[in-house]
C-alpha cells in the first residue's frame, strides 16, 4: 500500500497537529502519522471514548482539536513509522501491515519520551512513568483512592498531580529531584508567562493539600511481584510510604531515532534547525520537543512555523518569530531549572537492572569503557526498546552517547523487512525459486 | 609493566583473541591493540556458526581441526557465550540438492564427520516450520552455534589468566612492521613478533594482502523457543559463498539461546559503506520466507551489517610474510568464528617451531603472491 | 474521564470474561484483571513502564499473536489476551 502526499507530518502531539492544520488550512495535501489510535501525541491524550468535548486540557486543545477536525487532513492513526526506503519516502507499520508514505514534504514532531533511572525496585509492575500513569488513566485504568507517589524531575510532576486529583486518586506527595535554589528562579521567570502563571496556580490550588518537596528522590520500591511501598529520600532524610503506584520520570528526552536516521544534524541530542524549522536535510523540518525540551506553548508554535514555511507561506510564519524567541528562552530555564542532580547516579546499586529488556544489571554495565562495549559483551539494549530506555539511562549514568541509528527504528514483522518492491532486487542473486 | 611485548596482537576479535590465548598459553607476555571494542568487528556481523565445511581438502582441515577445539572448551565456556550445540541441517530442495547432499556424506563420511541423510518427512520431523515439501537434508550433529562477542570476550579474559600483565591497548593501529606497531594516539609498541588480526581492513595496516572487504547482513528476532532447532542452511549457500562478484543471498537461519532467530546471509563485494542496505535485506528476509513461511509474521528487532575478510581462495592467510616480524591471522571470510582456535594455534605452533595438527601450507600467505608470480611466468612464456 | 456509561466491549484475559469501557487500552484490561503484562527474561513480573509504545514492557499476547505491545492498543470485541 502506498500513499503519497505534499506534506507528511510525523507524530500528532501539539506540535505535529499545528504543523498538519497550518499547512492544510494553506490548501496543501497533508498527512499526520501518529502510532497512537487518536490524535493528542501525550500530552492531549485522550480516551476514544469520550466525547468530543474535550474540557481536561482547557481551550488551546480544544481548539485545535476543532481547527484539526475541520481540516482537510489524512489521519493515518497507527502507524508507525520505522525506516526510510527513499529520498522522500518513509515505511511505517500498522499490525503486521506495511505501507510506504511519499512525501514532498515532511515535518518531524516525534516528541519526548520520559527519562527513567534506575533505581533498586524500579521494575516492580506499579512502578510507571508520569506522562505514563496519566496515560494509563485517560486509557481507562480506574485511579479512584488509589495511593499514588510522584516523583522525579520537572514540571511534569505537577501538572500530573493536579489531574491525578482530579480524577480521585490520593496523591501523597511529590518528591523533585530539583533544589529550591534552582527551582527559586525558575518560578520568579515565569513571571513574564502570564499562561504559565495560571497554569501553575491551577496546580498550585489542586495539588494544595500534597506536600511538594524539593531535593527529593526515590531511594527504593520494595514489593513481591508488584510495587507495595516506595522509600524516598527527603531532605536527606529516608522516608517509606505505602503506595498503591509511584509515577516516576526524569524529565525528558527528545525522540530524534527518526530524525538521525534520516541524517539530520544533531547538537547535545536535539535536532539542529534554522529559522524556518528546517534540518539539516532540505525538505525535512522539525518541530517541537525534538528540538530541544521546551513544552507545550513552544510546540504550537513550532509547528505552526514548520507548517507554514513548508506550505511556502513564509511571512505568517515570520510572524511568529518573537513568540518563538520568547518561549526558547522559557525552556532554556527550564533545563536549567531540573537538570539532574548527580546523587541520582547513586542510586542503582550493582544488582539493580538497568536493561529491562534483557535484564542486564548496572554492575555489568558500567564496567565497560563504552557503549558499544557494554552492548556487545552484555546485550544490553540489545532489546525490543533499541536502548531507549537503558541506553537514555547510561547517557546519564556514565556519560556515553549511542553512536549511531539503524533502521529499524522500531521492531517490525520480518515481512515489512522484506516488503520491498521486487524489481529493486533484481540484481540480487539467489541459486534458484524453489 | 608494559614493553618489551613477547607479541603484539592487533585486532581484539575472535581471532586475534584466540592468537591472544595461544601466545600466552605458551608463555608469553603481550599486548593486544583494538580500536573500538574487544568482538565489534566481523566478530559482532558473524552468525557464530561453528561448521565443518567441505569445499576442499584444506578448508576442512582447517574447520574440523577447529572444531575440535571449540568442542574441547566447550565445557567451559561460560553462559553469555551461549554455545549449544544445536547442529546444521543443510537443506535440499530439489533432487540435485539431494544429490550434494549425498556427496556431503561420502565426503563426511570417509574423514570420520557423523552425518546423517534426513528424507522429506524427516526433516519436516526435525523442523516443523520449514515448507513442504523439501527433498531433504543433511544433519551435522557435531556442529554448533554461539555469540561470538563474548567468545571473543571469553578467549581474552583467559589470556589475561596466562599473562596477567597482557596490555589491551585502545588505538588504531597506523602501521605494524619490522618490530613495530605505530598508534594514532602517536604510541609506538615493539615487539619480534606482531600478528595482523584486523579482519577485513588488515590491507590497510599490511598493503598489499589479497584481503577484500565482503558485505553481510544479520537480521535478529524477538523470542520464540521452540521455533528452530538447528542452524538451517541451504545448499546453494556455498553456491553464494563462491560467487566472486554478483550480490547474492541465502537461506541460513540460526536458533540463539534465547530462543531468538538469527537470519542470514547475504554477500556483497564493493559495498564500502557500513550502513544497512535494505534491498539486500529485503531480498535475504524473502529467500529466509521462502523456506519457513511462518518467518515472515516474526518481529524483528534489529538489523546490522559487518564485512568479512575474503581472500581469492576461500582459505585464510595465516603465518609469516615477508617482513620477519609480521604474520597475519585473517582473511577468514565467513569462517572466522570455527577457525579462530584453529588459527591460532597454528600460528603458535609456527612462531615455536612446534609440529601441527595440520599442515600449515595452504593457509600460507605467500601462496598467493606465489600464484601470482605463476601467472606472471606464465603470461609471459606465452607472449 | 468523564463519568457514566459509555460503549462497553467484551474481552478475555487469560481466559477468563472481562468487560470493558470502549477506548480502554489492553494494558488497562490486564491492569484491571489483576495480572502483570509479561514476565521478564529473568523472570520477573512486569507492567507498562512508559505507556506510549517504547518501553516494551506491556507486551503480552493478543489474539493469539505474542510479543504484542498493549498500551496503545484499544480493547476490541472478543479480543483474547493472554499474559505470561
């Protein structure tokens, strides 16, 4: 099956559903891919079910989600996407079936995958994401008076709390990793973010009964089969708190498999861009997290910029540019604001696993001088995840970068492997038919 | 303590591995240079097959000698190696692959290899996932499968138990000749002997060598026990493993431990680049759906590529060249992991004056300048 | 989520009848069954990790077809899943 369009947009969070409607609303021929059964990427991610009144994510979601539905767009809901077979063409998957995607166009918007340390207990069934456990909710995972500890880094935490609450779980405290000294600046900045100042206040009312520590971590989750209690260190003191869940992720990390695998220029694990959102490679542009972690509002207008630059409607696009500027400077604090703290290096002991797919414990791991060693000797990230979470991991750890991508980028049926069209194999020998 | 080195290694895969054990085993004190990681080269693209082939007289010399070896350590090779002896079923499709397959037992047969004549239903018995109907096949019992980073890895520690001052010196080697090996770093190692272990970039530390880059691929599966028993070859993979120019591929699938499925093979020469050619992959994963249709709905999780080292003659280049201090141990083409043990144990027994096993004649390098030195004399007796 | 009925669909999960609002992912069918996703190559009892298809530890086996990961994938009619 193929499918050819103008533009294709990769990945339907915010980001990708600005790019797709801003390039539509210009009468060009438009694709949005996403994996995900429904648009909304993570952070607008909804549960089918629902009606169309989406009333969780305030006004901007909902609006785009009108300016999407009215749109002229191809939603290819599903499919995911996993090599490049030509200069503009892409093969994605969808249940065991492959298609190729032709575009003139294309603009990436894979998004951020959360970050996951290791720490004694980490793989107890219990132990989730942040983004995670409120994906797990909106998917339909009843949370009512379940005990939940949330803990990690960014301001993820909060506005996971806030909706935690809201849809009845007992939420018993928020552990930051951040101090308040770093933390301190960040609040003051966001001053000059009247949005973000309401949406922090929102937070602030729901979570208001939750105690907020910073300089906090997870120490160890302990449980038989599934996750019983967490003991978190706060304020260098060891606390053990019964829980029925702990939501733990390390901010994020920028989705940039696709991208590198297309030959994009990277810097510091993002994605290089110019003005008008395009890479390195021409034709290609990219848009939101992968271009550094920077939140919502940046992503909108990212991809509204990609969309119009790539539908050649370059001065709606220009006229974007100041808000840009502004909200870069926002995530610039950000990263500042959480960066990771060195105890958490501490925290795996020798026996903890830091490759979940292969089980392959830290020990083992970081007696090698690289990457590629520990790999190769170990298997670790040998896995179906393809080092995404062992390998972000290590990255931290013990300061080594993957050294390269390779397609797949996701595991795939052998038959989407082998799906090529035969007259590109006809200089391939083989002794006979049989 | 460092230098004086009894012996350099340069090249820290399989085989230079193995060179790295024999040389301590007998005493000596060594350093072993490796520019990346210890089995990241062909070592890393290899299907860890542990075979006994029979193209000539030579090559199954070289490969059943071998074989005896890994057999012997087997017992103590430690888990991550993953060595099963799971055996080769080489697969017939047709009526004339059935007649190879009975030479392959004639030829088995009269050197003491136990092999056994699978009829059609047989062999459907032995691997229910193959397609029906096949003609046949040839079981090997004696043949296994392992992974051969940590063989490599495995072989190393063991040197390191003989010599425990061994040096693992990280660098490119530039140059290795007359008594030294020159890094990029600017550090020099000397030594009376120096051993070429670089697979197939050892032309560039030794110019001039019959060593051509040969491309593969190996696609590896998610876990499904049961699915494969043995390492599964078609006949006409020798048929690819001959062809001097054409890219060809070929059924040769391997049961891993894990209860992951290995698929291979494919060969290209001129492919420079080290990146995965999809074309070539799409048309091995076909040829590997051909055989074993239910292949086909398995998910793949990764695909690399690596090249082999291949000589002119199918055999290796083992033992001295004309500078007095380098020997190379490569050229091993898609034998690299059942001849490494072989290999080096020659080249010991050469560098000791000790008798071999096996003669070392046809592994020679200067066969091959010989041969061309025929060519010459002969292309000029006939002007 | 909003309150109240909506679509429900019928499922089994490690054989035994399960129902379920519509748009509820297969990892929340096994969350709600009780049951881990998958047991680690060690062992080990796992559940979704990350819930948006790249951790892998939701796998399971979904009408009859393993190693199938479950976050993103809606409940449909008569689905079969089975854990590990």
């Amino acid at each position: 099956m193929n499918h050819e369009f103008e533009i294709v947009v990769i990945g339907a969070g915010p980001a990708g559903i600005a790019a797709a409607v801003s390039a539509a609303e210009h009468d060009m021929r438009v694709a949005l891919v996403d994996d995900n059964p429904s648009a909304g990427g993570q952070i607008w991610r909804t549960n089918q079910g629902e009606s169309n009144q989406d009333h969780s994510h305030g006004s901007t979601a909902a609006e785009w989600r009108n300016r999407l539905r009215n749109a002229n767009i191809t939603s290819l809901h599903g499919w995911s996407v996993f090599d490049q077979i030509a200069p503009r063409a892409l093969c994605a998957e969808s249940r065991g079936e492959m298609a190729e995607i032709r575009f003139d166009k294309l603009i990436l918007a894979t998004g951020a995958r959360e970050r996951f340390l290791p720490f004694p207990g980490w793989t107890l069934p219990g132990v989730i994401g942040v983004g995670a456990l409120q994906a797990m909710v909106k998917t339909g995972l009843p949370i009512r008076d379940a005990r939940v500890v949330i803990a990690g880094s960014g301001p993820l935490l909060l506005a996971i709390a806030s909706a935690l609450q809201s849809a009845g779980a007992r939420v018993i405290c928020i552990c930051e990793q951040a101090s308040v000294t770093r933390l301190a600046p960040f609040a003051l900045s966001l001053a000059a973010f009247p949005g973000k100042i309401a949406e922090g206040l929102r937070y602030k009312v729901a979570t208001r009964r939750t105690p907020y520590h910073t300089s906090s971590w997870p120490i160890r989750a302990t449980g038989t089969d599934r996750l019983q209690e967490v003991t978190l260190s706060i304020g260098g003191k060891h606390r053990t708190i019964p829980c029925d869940y702990l939501a733990c992720g390390f901010h994020l990390v920028p989705n940039v498999e696709l991208p590198a695998l297309l030959g994009c220029t990277l810097a510091d694990g993002a994605v290089l861009i110019d003005e008008w959102q395009c890479t390195s490679i021409q034709d290609v542009y990219c848009a939101g997290e992968p271009t550094g972690i920077s939140g919502l509002e940046l992503s909108l207008i990212e991809g509204q910029i990609a969309g119009l630059a790539a539908a050649l409607h370059e001065e709606k696009a220009r006229s974007l540019f100041t808000q840009r500027r502004k909200y870069r400077g926002f995530a610039r604090r950000l990263a500042a604001a959480f960066a990771l703290r060195p105890e958490l290096k501490t925290l795996p002991e020798e026996s903890t696993l830091l490759c979940r797919c292969e089980d392959v414990p830290y020990g083992a791991v970081r007696r090698h001088h690289s990457w590629r060693s520990a790999k190769l000797q170990t298997r670790c990230g040998m896995g179906p995840c393809q080092g995404r979470v062992c390998g972000s991991a290590a990255e931290f750890l013990l300061g080594w970068t993957a050294d390269y991508t390779r397609p797949p980028i996701f595991p795939v049926a052998v038959s989407s492997l082998a799906c090529l069209q035969s007259d590109r194999n006809a200089n391939i020998e083989h002794t006979h038919a049989i | 303590m460092s230098g004086p080195y009894d012996a350099i290694v340069v090249g820290a895969g399989i085989v230079g591995a193995a060179c790295a054990l024999e040389c301590t085993k007998a005493g000596m004190h060594i350093a072993v240079v490796e520019r990346d990681a210890v089995g990241s080269g062909a070592t890393a693209a290899g299907m860890g097959h542990i075979v006994v082939m029979d193209d000539s007289d030579a090559q199954f010399a070289l490969t059943s000698y071998s074989q005896s070896l890994w057999n012997e350590l087997s017992d103590q090779l430690p888990p991550n190696v993953e060595y099963v002896r799971s055996g080769t079923i080489w697969v017939a499709a047709d009526d004339e692959e059935m007649a190879e397959v009975q030479r392959k037992l004639d030829f088995y047969s009269v050197r003491g290899i136990l092999a056994e004549v699978l009829d059609s239903q047989s062999l459907a018995e032995a691997e229910p996932n193959l397609r029906r109907p096949l003609a046949g096949g040839l079981r090997v019992t004696a043949d296994a499968v392992m992974y051969p980073p940590c063989a490599a890895g495995y072989l190393l520690q063991q040197a390191k138990q003989h010599d425990p001052d061994l040096d693992l010196v990280m660098g490119q080697a530039l140059h290795a000749r007359e008594g030294q090996v020159v890094l990029d770093n600017g550090k020099v190692l000397e030594s009376e002997i120096l051993i070429n272990a670089t697979g197939a970039v050892a032309p560039a530390l030794t110019p001039g060598i019959a060593v051509r880059k040969r491309k593969g691929h190996l696609v590896i599966t998610d876990r499904y026990p049961g699915f494969l028993r043995h390492q599964l070859v078609e006949l006409g993979y020798l048929k690819s493993a001959h062809s001097t120019s054409a890219d060809s591929v070929a059924f040769n699938v391997q049961p891993r431990s894990t209860g992951q499925l290995l698929i291979g093979s494919s060969r290209q020469f001129d492919a420079e680049d080290s990146g995965v050619d999809r074309e070539i992959v799409a048309a091995m994963l076909d040829r590997a759906s051909l055989y074993m249709r239910s292949i086909s709905s398995l998910s793949a999780l990764r695909v690399w590529s690596g090249f082999r080292a291949a000589t002119p003659d199918k055999l290796p280049l083992i033992g001295p060249t004309e500078d007095t201090s380098l020997f190379l141990a490569t050229g091993h083409e898609g034998l690299g992991i059942t001849t490494s043990l072989a290999t080096a144990r020659l080249l010991v027994d050469h560098l000791l004056g000790r008798p071999s096993a096996i003669p070392l004649d046809p592994y020679l390098p200067c066969r091959l300048a010989q041969e061309s030195t025929m060519a010459h004399t002969m292309e000029a007796s006939r002007a | 989520m909003p309150e109240g009925l909506h679509n429900r669909v019928e499922i089994t999960v490690n054989g035994e009848p399960l129902t379920i609002d519509a748009g509820s992912t297969v990892a929340v069918a096994i969350a709600i069954s009780g049951a881990a996703c998958r047991s680690s190559v060690s062992g080990e009892k796992r559940g979704p990790l990350c819930a948006m298809g790249i951790c892998f530890e939701c796998r399971a086996m979904v009408n009859g077809i393993p190693h199938t990961r479950t976050c993103q994938l809606l409940c449909e009619h008569s689905m079969e899943i089975c854990t590990t």
